[in-house]
C-alpha cells in the first residue's frame, strides 16, 4: 500500500521535516523550508501555514535562508497543514526525523482553578505527523478538526476526520489528544467504571492536565470519522 506524509498543527510552530523510507529501494525526502519557496514542488500548504522567509509571511518576515515552516499564528481554533506530495510503499517502515519549535506571545486562556496554585497555564493544543492512503490527490486533502483533533481526528455530528487519513502521530502538549476522542481516556474510563468526566469539574481538569506533554498513535478513521487512539506515552515535563 502507498502512503503520503502530511504534517500538521494546531499551535505557532516552526518546522523542519526530512523522511527516509525504504521501498523496495531507499529513497530520502528532505525539505528545510528555510527558503522563500520550497526546494520542490510536491509541497502543498493547507489553512493558515506558511513559510516565514517568503511574501505571505504576516506577522515577521525571515530573511531568504533563515525561515521556517509556520503552520499557524498564535490564534484560537487555527489550523494549518503541509503534504509532501510523494507516495511510497510503507511495507518497510519509515523513518522521520524533524525539528521544531513552539511557542506563545499570550497566556493561555485555559482555566488551572481546580490545579495546586502557580500551575502554568497551557497554550496551544499540539501537532500532528500524518501518513494518509497514496492514492489520494494531495490538493483534494482537508484536514480534521481543531482543538483536541489536532487537525487529524473528527467525530461524528461534528467535523470530518483528515481526508483518507492512516495513521497520526500526536505531539499533544495540551491534554486533549489523549484525553478526549474516541478511545480517548475519558471513553475508556467510561466503559470500565461507567463514570463520565464533565468538563470543569476539578477531577476532569486534574486528569487532563497530567496528559500534557504526551505523544499519542491514533488509526484511521471510520465511517463516523472517529479516530481511535492506539497508544500513548506521557513525557515527564
């Protein structure tokens, strides 16, 4: 089966991106975005990103050579996405190696009432690195929902999941990628315990902010355009 990359977020991030995938033969996809344009033209930008070296920069314009990949402002309920363009059988594996900054020029808005006193205030809700199926047209891909999606997931009655998307690795810095959606821990404690975690409640907010700074796995997404998390792992902060 082919597969295409696509790397997204839902907070101001920076980004450098180089793939190696073995397929038969090796073959290396690499791109800096430092430039004023990319080094090559199976590039296709969705939502809001941008390079910072080139003319659609709007809040500080790099020099050509010092940019970077920013997928969004630092605004609510933003998303912005790349693909590189380029299919490969993933009977092999992949191999992803990028760098990446985030940061905020605002406090988060999010309420730590219910949190031990001093407890910083989140910002954005994190990134995404997407595999989706090769056959799909790379200018036909919309992404997911924002917020707890990070532009992968979806949900039924409410947004569609990243078009043909096939797996998403979530850099979740605020909570919500591991926390809420399907096979999300709320979902899961809801089926052992049958106890349901409302927004707000000091419980739900406690639980939630001890997922911050996670990286979780979630699969492709069903008819519901539900996305159910695989795995995850929390890294101490």
């Amino acid at each position: 089966m082919k597969k295409r990359l696509l790397v997204n977020a839902l907070m101001l991030l920076v980004f450098f991106l180089g793939i190696g995938g073995q397929a038969y033969a090796q073959f290396t996809v690499q791109e800096d975005f430092k430039g004023s344009s990319t080094k090559k033209n199976n590039v296709i930008f969705i939502g809001g990103a941008y390079l910072t070296a080139s003319d659609n920069a709007t809040v500080q314009k790099d020099n050509n050579g010092d940019g970077w990949l920013r997928l969004t402002e630092a605004k609510g309920t933003k998303s912005g996405g790349v693909i590189i363009d380029e299919a490969f059988s993933s009977d092999k594996g992949v191999v992803l190696d990028f760098e990446y900054k985030t940061w905020r020029t605002k406090e988060g808005a999010d309420d730590v009432s219910a949190l031990p006193a001093g407890t910083p205030k989140r910002g954005g809700d994190g990134f995404t690195v997407f595999l989706l199926d090769g056959n799909t047209l790379g200018d036909r891909v919309t992404l997911g929902g924002t917020g707890h999606n990070l532009g992968y997931g979806g949900s039924q009655g409410y947004n569609d999941a990243l078009t043909n998307g096939y797996l998403g690795l979530g850099l979740d810095e605020y909570g919500n990628y591991i926390f809420a959606g399907t096979n999300g821990i709320r979902e899961v404690r809801l089926r052992k315990d049958g106890y349901w975690y409302e927004d707000g409640t000091n419980e739900t907010e406690q639980l939630r902010y001890s997922l911050k700074n996670s990286v979780g796995l979630r699969g492709k997404s069903n008819y519901q355009n539900n996305t159910p998390l695989i795995g995850y792992k929390t890294i101490a902060s």
